[in-house]
C-alpha cells in the first residue's frame, strides 16, 4: 500500500481548530453532510471527475475486501488522507503468528507481535485504477464515536469493475475465512490455515474414507455433470460425528487442503443469532462454489436453531455451498438436523482407530525413529482403545523420553496414560487411601 505525496493533500481533511469559534463545537466538528462535501470536494480536486456515493445493501463485503487489501498490502489501494485530526488513524492488535510480508511494524517476539496498520475507520482509501474511494466516517453519538460507511465511485460500470476483481482476488486468495459470532455482532478475518493436511494424512476407515472424498470431488469437479445430468440440486451437507481426537477436525483440514475452492470457518458461539446465521450464508452463496465448516455444531443456542433449519431448506440458500457439520455430541443435536435431506445429507460416525489404523498412524508419525520397526505392531496392539490425539501425544512423550534418558519404555509410557484415562471415565483423580471423586456433589 502506497503513501500519496503529502504535499498533496492535506493531513487531516477536517482540524478542530476549524470550529473552535462555532457555538456548538463538537458538534459542529463531526457534522456528516460537512464531512461528506469536504471528501467528495478533495476526491473532485485531486482526480478531476465527479465521484458519486453508493451504498451496500446487503453486507459488508467491500469494507471486508479492504480490510484485506489494508492487511497484506495490496498495492492497488492507496491511503489517499486522514479525515478528523482528534479521532485515531492507526489500529494495532496482538498476532501470535505475524504475516511474513507484513512489513516493519510486526516485528516477531517470542510470543507473537503487535500487528499495527492503518485503521480502516477516519482514513480514505482510493483505488486509482478504479477510481473508486472508500470512507468510514466517524459520527457523534449519544454513547460516544459510531460511523457511516462511505463507497464514492466515478460511475456505475466502474464501480461493477472493482467489484469484480475484487471478488477474483478474493476467491484466489487460499486463506481460509473465518467466521466468529460475538457481542457486537459477526467479525470475519483470513487466517493461514496451520499445517496442511493431505489426504495421506487422514486415516479412517477406507471405504468411509473413500466415499466422503468421492463425494468433495464430484462436487467441485470443473463440469458439475453429476448434478446437471441427474438434476441433483447444487449443494451438499454431511455431518461428521464421533468422540473427541478421532479425526474429525484432521479429515475437515484435509478437504479444506485439497479441494480448489475457498473455505470457510463458521465458529458458532453463544452470540449466534439469526442475523448471523444470515450474514454467515450470504457470504458463502457469494463465494460458491465453496466449503463452510461449522465444528461442534451442538453448540447451535436453541433460540435460533429453527432459524438455521429454515436456513438449510431456502432454495437458493446453499446454492454452491459443499456444507460439513462436526459434532463430538450427536445426542445433543436436534433430530432434525441429522434424518432429513437437504440439510446434512449423510452423517458419518467417525470411529476409534483398529488396530491397522493404530499401526498406519504410527509408521506415519515416525515412531520407527524412536524404536525397531518390528516393535511397533505391538505398541498399536498395546494402545487398544487410544484416540489419534492419545497415540499422537504417546509419540510426543515416546520422544522426550529418547532425548532425555536415551531410551524410551513404551509399555510404561502406555500403562501410564491408560491409568489416566481409566481416572478421566471414574473421575477418581487421588490416589491416596479410598480416593476423592473431584467435582461437586448434592451433599457438598
């Protein structure tokens, strides 16, 4: 992002020193049809045509686009002036996994960095190609600062133009999106997904395997003509349910690696409400054909779970949308839910690992590094009843055992973490005499 010549342009396009002798002062400073004419005066000045305003309808894609544009530097898009000079200009925010080219301010720590930019709100920001200008413009309120967004565009056609190519850098961007439901209503942000997953990295039972893969695939196949010639409707749903650290997240990782089109994170939280839910399909529908993931689905708050069921039915609501539900609690999910297609066309339980699978994980992590080839068949009988996340963690402890001692004991390291787990399902944790149940009782 490019700095126009300061001499240009003015620092800050309204001062308070302008209205230090008006009657009503602060108010005067934060006039909006003011602030409006001075924007579009300087847009007219410094370009030399006719800007017009637009307002979007329907949601805050452009503003998101720029917020994008803002974070990795997009060099298309200049920050053109500040607007009020006693309203801040610059936003910053932790970032424990800084982007590699975001520049001098984001300076890595040992926890993370401050990621520190150009705010979006009381800065113009034009794209000179496009000639097109956006302006989030702060506004006096009864409870403080609020703001009214601006998109200033010499016409119609050109407007259309950015629109266009913004979406294409968009949709080209293999970030993933996520979604996040909170207080003041639903945040998006693009976050690198961590540690791709291929499909080699995903064990499950084969057949399971196979049939979930053939169905992504002929979904985002480039003719679609599974769906055109048997007149199936464009979109796709499947629920994937199981006890924790079997693989779900792993196999949703893996299909967002995998699959050429954007992916979407819906984290669904106690603020989700239909408003959300509406914003969250709208943006897909805009993004299709495309993966949105809604993990631990269960945790849907009742009050809006009609609203999201209703959601699922629309006719055009999923147009495009390959949709992938996780949940480690089947029971708690409304019935609804999981026996009616066209919301999850099929639930899949994923499974404790068999032995084969416990022995294919384990050859895949490297375990053969930390002890004979010919052992490992036995450590997979031994771990009858592990998860992928336990095996993974009994890897990790198998490995600082060898770099510590120079050895590792598998059996104890086993017997060990099964002793855990047996506490974990009484919730028996001392060990002392009789024991203590830890937690709370009707006669505490």
């Amino acid at each position: 992002m490019t700095l126009m010549n300061p001499k240009a342009l003015r620092p800050f396009l309204i001062r308070r020193d302008d209205y230090a002798a008006e009657p009503a002062g602060m108010q005067a400073y934060f006039d909006y049809t003011m602030a409006v004419r001075r924007i579009a005066d300087w847009l007219d000045e410094r370009y030399g045509y006719e800007f017009h305003l637009y307002y979007q309808e329907d949601s805050d894609d452009a503003w998101d686009g720029l917020a994008d544009d803002i974070r990795g530097g997009y060099p298309g898009v200049e920050h053109a002036a500040s607007l009020f000079d006693l309203v801040e200009t610059r936003s910053f925010k932790y970032a424990s996994d800084p982007e590699p080219d975001a520049g001098p301010a984001r300076k890595p720590s040992a926890g993370g960095a401050h990621d520190i930019r150009m705010a979006v709100r009381n800065n113009l920001f034009v794209y000179p190609a496009h000639r097109v200008a956006f302006a989030r413009v702060p506004r006096l309120t009864q409870y403080g600062l609020g703001y009214e967004d601006l998109i200033f565009a010499e016409s119609d056609a050109q407007l259309g133009s950015f629109l266009s190519e913004m979406r294409e850098r968009q949709l080209a961007d293999r970030q993933l999106l996520v979604f996040t439901d909170t207080r003041d209503g639903l945040e998006r942000s693009r976050e690198t997904a961590e540690r791709p997953v291929d499909r080699d990295g995903v064990f499950m039972d084969e057949s399971l395997k196979a049939q979930i893969f053939r169905s992504v695939d002929t979904f985002f196949a480039d003719d679609r003509s599974f769906y055109q010639t048997y007149g199936v409707p464009y979109k796709r749903g499947i629920l994937l349910y199981g006890k924790p650290g079997n693989g779900k997240t792993t196999l949703v990782k893996s299909i967002s690696a995998t699959v050429n089109a954007p992916v979407a994170y819906w984290q669904i939280t106690e603020f989700t409400g239909s408003e959300s839910i509406q914003q969250v399909f709208d943006a897909a529908v805009k993004l299709a054909p495309m993966v949105l993931v809604v993990e631990d689905i269960d945790s849907m708050p009742e009050s809006c779970r009609s609203y999201f069921l209703n959601t699922l039915d629309g006719a055009t609501s999923r147009e495009g949308i390959f949709l992938i539900g996780t949940t480690n609690y089947p029971e708690k999910i409304d019935p609804a839910l999981m026996n009616r297609a066209g919301r999850f066309d099929r639930a899949y339980e994923v499974k404790l690992p068999s032995e084969p699978l416990r022995l294919a994980y384990l050859v895949y992590k490297g375990a053969g590094r930390l002890t004979e080839e010919t052992a490992l068949p036995e450590i997979a009988r031994l771990t009858e009843g592990f998860t992928f996340a336990q095996l993974a963690e009994l890897y990790v402890s198998a490995a600082l055992e060898l770099h510590q001692t120079g050895s590792t004991d598998w059996e104890r390291l086993i017997a060990g973490m099964k002793t855990d787990l047996s506490k974990g399902r009484s919730r028996e944790w001392m060990t002392e005499s009789a024991g203590r149940r830890v937690g709370f009782s009707a006669g505490n």
